[in-house]
C-alpha cells in the first residue's frame, strides 16, 4: 500500500565530484560484500538445511540455537553468550571493533509452526542475518570502521509472546543503535515494510440463572449479551478503515440449550495500521461489547492482550538497502520499489516493537514460489522455503544488509539522520 500523505525526505542527487567518488566507495564495499558472501554461503547451506529440516516451535529452538551459536563461536573475535537474556533459546553475539562508533545488530529468528515446519522461512532470515552479520564485521576489519555489530538470537516470533519484546524489555538492545531483519515471501522485494499492529480482547458475559420455562423474566441470559456484542461489532465494522481487521469468535454459547445461560465469552483479534490507531479500535469494540451488558443487565469483563506492534521501517536505512540490491548483480524480480514506496504486509511481527524503540529495517525478500505458489504458513512454502534458490536469495538480502550497515558505521553524521527520522516517524505513528 501507498501512503502517500507521509512527508518525505527528499534526497538530491548531486553530481559533483565528491558524490562520484562515494559511489565508487559504495560500488567498491559491494562487490567486496559479494565475494565475501559468495565464499561464505559454502558454510551457511549446512546450517541452512540442518535447521530447515529440524523444524522447533517458539522458544524450544534448542537445536538451531546450539549449531548457531556454535558456528559463532567458531569465528574469530565474537564473543558469544549462550542461553541469554533468561530465555534457554536466545542468544546473543557481539563484535566490538574498538573504537567508538555506531552500534548496528541484525536479528536471527529460528522457529518453525507447528504441523508444517519451516513454513515461514524462518530459517532464511537466520541465514540473512549471519551472513550479513560477518559481512559487516569483514569490512570492520578490513577497513577499520569503528562501532560494534550485535548478532541476535531472537526465539518464538510465532505467536503472542515474541522473543524480541521479552529481548527489549530485558535491556538486550540498550546500547543497540538500529536493528535489522528480513522476512521471505513470494510477492515483495522491498525494505520499507509496514506490517500491523495487532491485540486480542477476551470477554466474558456473567448473567443470572433461572429457570428458562417457568420463570424466565428472573434471569439475566449471558449469551444475549455476547449475541448483542456480536452483532454490534460487525456494524461497526462498516465504520472501520480499511486497514482495519476485526475477527470474533464464540469460545463459550452457554452450557445447555434450555436454559438461561448465566455465562457466555468471546474472543476477539483486532488488527490496525499503527499502534495508536489499534487503541482506538480496541475503544470501540469494548463499547460494543460494554452494549450488549447494557441491554441485557449482563455483568461484562473485557481482557486486553497486547499482540505486536506494526513495524515502522526507516527510510534512510531503506534507501542504502535498495543501493546495494541494486549494486548486486542479476538483480531479481520483481524490482524494489520506487524509493519512498512503502509494501504494507498484512501480517505481524515482534519487529514492530523494536521498530518504536530503534530505527529498524525489516526487508521483504521474494523466494522462487513451490509449485502451488503458496504464501507463507502453507505446506507450499515450507517446500519452498528450504531450497537452493530460496537460500541464495536469503545470501542476497545478507549483502544488502550488509552494505546497509557499513553505510552507517562508514558515513559520519549518518547515524544522526537516521534517529532524527525515526523520531518524526514514530511521532507520527503515535500522534
Ligand atoms: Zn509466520
Ligand atoms: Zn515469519
């Protein structure tokens, strides 16, 4: 989707001499990028394929995280933490080249869906980051860039109980200045990714029993209440915005068919743009649901949970991505858009929190698609998410991430550019 009322930074091109020189700088530390890569992805398809073919669920990623964090420590100067943060499936690797700098990290994600495995590519975004992880500090070295490079191994994005946000609240990203990630799919080659915020309500209805023939006029019938709720919810949804979800369902009708009942629930997933507008949308729900209490004298009790927030991608770290994308050779399709083009992803992920704690990319990437073409969280796409050609795309989005990194920890001043639209940007989310 198009949001075309965001107020742009627009940068010109400028064609003196300088600016001819940064593009060969630029065209240089890509084509280092990509040889380093092209030798390193050698050692990244075993891990690759090890864990695409030992799928784990959310925060029981015991084998991906063990031949991880033991293929980090077999690298020379990170210094690895195992079990991190509380959590026995986290990680955490660093680099510190020195000298005081920019503070970059990509995240690693590694679990897998129940019943169909890999089928959210999660394994490629493991491989995106590490290579693009070593790439960064390769050029660290190289080049004596000053700054560090953190590698997170960031368990259970499936989910409501990310391991990025237990991550943040532990204090894993204070010292971190941006974070990147990436996501496969079959449709979107892009870095500036929205994705929704997303919560759920719980309600519960608490009536009177009585007896549902001879006196029905003494109770206070639960289900009304819910019935009433529901019904109000879906006219509500004629009011919403299109980028507003609404899913409901009946979790308890009562307990028999001849009777007044006295307890009803419902469970409810709302999905909205931002986070500010998610809250406004939990407001009128609850009301609906607060309506049908009204009008039955019900007793209602509303549990907000909060799910994810919407990822609020930076563009600048966006625009030095699709630089080198474009700089790489062969140069998939489809093409990333035009620059300032945001791809809106109807789904969540925990990215959106650390993306209103630090500016954030989290890049889509389009995988060559199973025979049935299907998305993410289909059989389809666990096939196709364990590939060849799905792997080497995942080494493409590395050394995009990659250059993007370098691009801060090597360009004076640019790290500042990049909080300072961060700022106006999550102030706009949250306006
Ligand atoms: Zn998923
Ligand atoms: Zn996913």
């Amino acid at each position: 989707m198009d949001i075309e009322d965001d107020d742009w930074v627009v940068v010109h091109k400028e064609t003196n001499e300088g600016e001819n020189d940064g593009q060969k700088v630029d065209d240089d530390f890509a084509s280092q990028i990509d040889e380093f890569i092209e030798v390193l992805q050698a050692c990244l398809w075993p891990l690759n394929t090890f864990i695409h073919g030992n799928p784990e669920l959310a925060f029981k990623e015991y084998k991906a995280h063990k031949v991880l964090t033991d293929f980090m420590r077999s690298r020379q100067d990170w210094q690895v933490s195992t079990s991190a943060y509380g959590m026995e499936t986290a990680w955490v690797a660093v680099y510190d080249s020195g000298a005081a700098g920019p503070v970059v990290s990509f995240n690693v994600e590694m679990d897998a869906l129940p019943d169909i495995g890999h089928a959210c590519g999660h394994n490629l975004i493991a491989m995106a980051s590490l290579a693009a992880g070593l790439a960064t500090v390769e050029m660290v070295t190289r080049h004596k860039l000053p700054g560090k490079v953190f590698l997170f191994g960031t368990p259970g994005e499936e989910g409501m109980d990310g391991g990025k946000i237990r991550l943040l609240n532990a204090g894993a990203y204070e010292s971190v200045d941006i974070s990147m990630i990436s996501h496969p799919g079959i449709l979107n080659n892009s870095p500036l990714v929205r994705t929704t915020a997303f919560s759920v309500l719980d309600v519960e209805y608490f009536g009177h029993a009585a007896h549902a023939a001879k006196s029905p006029w003494l109770g206070i019938n639960a289900l009304d209440a819910l019935i009433i709720a529901y019904n109000a919810v879906s006219v509500l949804r004629q009011q919403t915005m299109p980028t507003d979800v609404i899913g409901m369902r009946i979790t308890n009708g009562g307990a028999a068919s001849n009777i007044i009942h006295v307890y009803a629930a419902g469970v409810c997933v709302l999905r909205a743009a931002t986070a500010s507008r998610l809250k406004e949308l939990q407001q009128k729900v609850s009301d609906c649901f607060r309506a049908g209490a009204q009008a039955t004298g019900a007793r209602v009790d509303i549990k907000v949970t909060d799910g994810y927030a919407d990822h609020v991608p930076n563009r600048i770290l966006a625009s030095s991505y699709t630089k080198y994308w474009n700089m790489l050779p062969d140069v998939p399709n489809p093409p990333i858009p035009t620059e300032g083009q945001f791809t809106w992803i109807q789904s969540s992920t925990d990215q959106g929190n650390i993306s209103y704690a630090m500016p954030s990319v989290n890049a889509s990437f389009a995988i060559p698609p199973g025979r049935k073409g299907g998305q993410p969280h289909s059989i389809d796409f666990e096939e196709a998410s364990g590939t060849e050609g799905a792997f080497l795309r995942s080494m493409r989005v590395g050394k995009a991430l990659a250059g993007t990194a370098v691009d801060v920890l090597k360009t004076p001043g640019l790290m500042k550019t990049i909080k300072e639209q961060w700022r106006r940007d999550i102030d706009a989310a949250e306006a």
